[in-house]
C-alpha cells in the first residue's frame, strides 16, 4: 500500500508546506511531534492546528512562544514561508 499522510483535505500535497515541530506540552496536546502544513501565516497556522487537534491543544498555543526557522516570532500576521520550520514552545515551568 502505498504512503499515506495525515487526512487533511484543505492541504493539497502539492500545496506550499511548513514544518511545525511540538515540543513539551504542546507534544502532548497535539498527539505528535511535528507535521507538515500549508504555509500561511502564524495566526492562521495557530487557528488551523486548533481546530485540527481540539481545545487541548488550543489552549496551549495560546500561552506559546513560536520561532520561524530558529527566530522568535511576536507578530502573529508574520508570514511563514513554505519551507520553513516553526516551532512551538509552551512555558516549561510555572508560567
């Protein structure tokens, strides 16, 4: 059988893609340690993985940091290039 990806009809294959990486709670939460997904930009990436992996998930991207290929990113209209790797930091400690 041949390879088969996530189920994400709004994500053709040919689509531009980033790769998201979790990390701690945000691993957790969303059930897996990276996946591909359409390039965008970060508020639209962070509705996006909500509404893909449900509340749990949201919660924890709402008190995240994000770096866009190794970088802090505060502005949430910054766009994210295909290509490009963002990772998602939850507060590790306390917050």
């Amino acid at each position: 059988m041949p390879h088969t990806s996530s189920h994400t009809p709004e994500s053709p294959a040919d689509a531009p893609q980033a790769l998201v990486r979790y990390f701690a709670g945000a691993r957790a939460a969303a059930g897996r340690t990276e996946e591909s997904v359409p390039a965008t930009t970060l508020d639209v990436l962070i509705a996006d993985l909500s509404t893909r992996h449900g509340d749990r998930l949201a919660t924890v991207l709402k008190a995240s940091s994000f770096l866009i290929d190794g970088v802090t990113c505060h502005d949430r209209q910054t766009p994210v290039p295909a290509g490009s790797t963002v990772d998602i930091l939850p507060p590790f400690a306390g917050g």
